[in-house]
C-alpha cells in the first residue's frame, strides 16, 4: 500500500482538496485499494477546523465527495507513517524539512511551481486546476 500525505499550510484549503480530489481519481481508476490518504498541515493554527467553506464549495461544484475534516499538524508519528508527504509549496517543504531534517527523500513538492493558496488569493479554480494537473502526475508516478 502506498501511503500519502499531502501537506499545505493550515490543512484547510490546499492538502483537503487534494486529499479528497486524490481519493476520487483513484476510485475511478479503480486503484483505491493501493493507497492509503490523508492530509495535514505544517501549522497548527487551524487545528481542529473544518475545510474552508470555499474550498468545499469547489469540490461540490466539481463533483469531488468529501467529508467532514479535522484540521491537524503533520506529527512524527505521521512521518514514520507515510511514504510521502506532497506538498503545496516551497515554504511547506521547508517548513516539514526543519521539522524532519533527516528525511529520506519523503518530502516532495506536487508541482514544479508552488500551488497558490486560496486563503489568499480567493481564486479556488486556479487552485483546484493546478491540484488537477498535479494529481493526474502523481497518480501516474506512483506504482
């Protein structure tokens, strides 16, 4: 089984979205039962809080199940856990590097180029095309 986290800043936007729109593209592909997925982010400062309300607003739009989340800090005991932690941006794989220094390459960035957060920009398309692109690649590269 292979065991993915994705990781953004607050785990309420990017990581969520991704997790759930993952979740999907496997199911469709048939290959659900290779993965094991989750989310989480490199702040606690939205511990506990659900996926912004824009953020499920897209996924409903673009036909994308989810459920009820739970904001939380990536963990060591996360990290011993998962195969891959895939993040948003540069400033995540920093952020997990200075809690992992000693990774072995489980830290990975989803894009070449950073995947903009809505929190700030407010545009959920442009994120949630950018996590299309990323995920198709990723599903691909993963075997």
């Amino acid at each position: 089984m292979i065991k993915i986290c994705f990781v953004c800043l607050g785990n309420i936007c990017r990581s969520p979205m991704a997790e759930a729109m993952f979740r999907k593209l496997v199911l469709d592909l048939g290959r659900e039962d290779e993965f094991l997925i989750t989310s989480r982010g490199t702040s606690s400062e939205e511990y506990g809080n659900d996926i912004y309300p824009p953020a499920k607003e897209k996924l409903m739009e673009m036909g994308i199940p989810f459920s009820k989340h739970f904001a939380k800090k990536v963990s060591m005991e996360d990290y011993l856990e998962y195969d891959y932690f895939v993040c948003m941006d540069d400033s995540n794989v920093s952020a997990m590097k200075r809690m992992f220094p000693k990774d072995t390459n489980k830290i990975k960035k989803l894009l070449d180029r950073d995947i903009a957060d809505p929190w700030y920009t407010g545009n959920f398309e442009a994120t949630y095309r950018d996590l299309e692109e990323g995920l198709k690649a990723l599903v691909n590269s993963v075997k």
